[in-house]
C-alpha cells in the first residue's frame, strides 16, 4: 500500500529495528463497531505492509469506537494505549501488551486506567527523567463543556493507575484562536482536547501537543512546561502548529534524524489519511 491509500485516523509511528511501525483508528470503524486495529509496516514511509495486531475474539469489554492506538517499547516489551467505548460504560483508556510490535497484542490493564465515571481518551505514555510513568489524556469536552488535558501516575509495569489523575490544562486557555463546537447528539457547545502527546526538545523544554478546532478547522496545538516536567504549568503557543484541516499529530525521529511530525488531514470521515511534514524544533516554541 501507497500511503495515499492509507485511510486512518491519529496515525502513530513507532521506529523501530530499521522500520517504521504506524499505527492508527480505522476510518471505516471509527465512529461505530469496532472490533480492532491494523499495523503498517515500511522502510520508506511511502510503501507499507499492513496486518491486524489486535483482534476482539469476543473476550475484550468493548465493541465500538476503538480510538488512537500508540504503541511504545518499554522494559522489554510493547505497550499499545488505546481508548476504547461500550454502550453503558464510559468511554476510556486501555493499556494492551506484546512481545513484538507487530502484535499480536492482548489486554495488559484491568479495562480503563482512566478514572472511573469520566469520559476519557487518547491516552498517551510520559515517563518523567526520574523514570516514573504517567498517561496523559483528555477528559471529554462532551462531559465537561471546557476540554481538559489531565496526567495520572502508572504503575512501574504500566497495569493500571497508581494515583489520583490532575488536571494540566483547559481547552478554553488556547486563546484567541480555539473556537467552540456544536456536539448535536448532547446540544452543548464546547472547546474540544484530543490527541495529547509529550516531546522533550534537544534542549530539555518539554512540550506538550493536542488538537482542538480553530476557524481553519481541525488544527494542531502546542503547549510548554515551565518546569520541564508532566507536573508544571502549561503555557500555550499562540498559533497552532498546524492549522490547516489536520491534527492529532506526534514527532518522531526518521531513521536518519529528521524530526518528523504525523498528523491526519483532512478531517473528514473516509477521506483521512497520514500526513508526514518535516519540522524542526522551533517551530514549537
């Protein structure tokens, strides 16, 4: 497959051992029944492979929405966070694990390690330079009107929570360029957070990405840590990263060193695909 014939939602690359491993929401299931997720094996980033690493056998809790997999090597073996939803249960974050990145992958956590009653997604993995990992993720904005950004301390084995989850930032404090939207199912309007993901410069400044709307569209934000950690302030870029029909963005390094940012564009239901930009570190601050 071209990547142009990729339809994906929230594309994820994991390099790894020569090869780049994207991952990503089906556009055909995204927005109902699902029953798992592919992966996309290059060397090139323009000719891929796919196979499925994760399949519902009808043992895992949820049949609909499976949302934003990422997928990290950590302590010898590979992690997917996924978000995942049921009619009747809130929609949340998984931890999922493998002995290879291509799967196949099987539940790790003991269903959501986001708080319970919340609505959650797009769980992301920060390990602190202490090596304390945390998921990063958003408190639905169709629950609490301002979208958050919150953080909530793992366990050493990433199995589940191992504190209570706090609050980053709000979707409302990317002024002036977020604009609200209309969800028709709820009737509230609301500012939007999806897709965060963490990036510690070359010269330690941790930043912190996410999506929302601007008039422009579906667009790519970027906040800063003051400390340089997951647990002080966030301070917002002023204009998106990218704001041209596109989002739910993260960086990584191509196999000969470029910074590379992933993201899908446009945002429209079956027409999405991977979109890869070269950036450099500036651009974020």
């Amino acid at each position: 497959m071209k990547t142009a014939e990729i339809n994906i939602r929230d594309p994820f690359v994991l390099v790894y051992e020569g090869n780049y491993y994207m991952y990503g929401t089906r556009g055909e299931t995204c927005w109902g029944a699902a029953d798992g997720f592919d992966v996309y094996i290059s060397a090139d980033m323009e000719n891929w492979q796919k196979q499925e690493c994760f399949h519902n056998d009808g043992s895992f809790w949820a049949d609909q929405n499976y949302w934003a997999p990422e997928v990290y090597q950590y302590k010898g073996a590979f992690y997917m966070f996924a978000s995942f939803k049921k009619d009747g249960v809130n929609r949340g974050t998984n931890v999922l694990r493998a002995e290879s990145p291509v799967g196949p992958f099987v539940p790790w956590s003991s269903g959501n390690v986001t708080p319970n009653g919340w609505e959650c997604l797009d769980g992301t993995l920060y390990v602190s330079p202490h090596g304390k990992p945390y998921m990063v993720f958003c408190h639905e904005w169709t629950q609490v009107g301002d979208g958050e950004i919150c953080r909530i301390p793992l366990k050493d084995d990433l199995s589940g929570a191992d504190g209570e989850a706090k609050l980053l930032f709000h979707a409302s404090e990317a002024q002036p360029w977020i604009k609200t939207v209309h969800h028709k199912r709820s009737g509230i309007d609301g500012y939007v957070t999806d897709g965060p993901f963490c990036y510690r410069a070359s010269d330690g400044t941790l930043f912190l990405l996410w999506s929302s709307f601007s008039a422009g569209g579906y667009a790519l934000a970027c906040a800063k840590s003051s400390s340089g950690d997951i647990t002080g302030d966030f301070t917002q870029k002023e204009t998106p990263v990218f704001e041209k029909d596109g989002g739910h963005g993260m960086l990584f390094r191509t196999l000969d060193g470029q910074l590379m940012l992933t993201l899908h564009s446009p945002n429209e239901k079956l027409l999405e695909r991977p979109k890869f930009i070269q950036i450099e570190e500036s651009a974020l601050y």
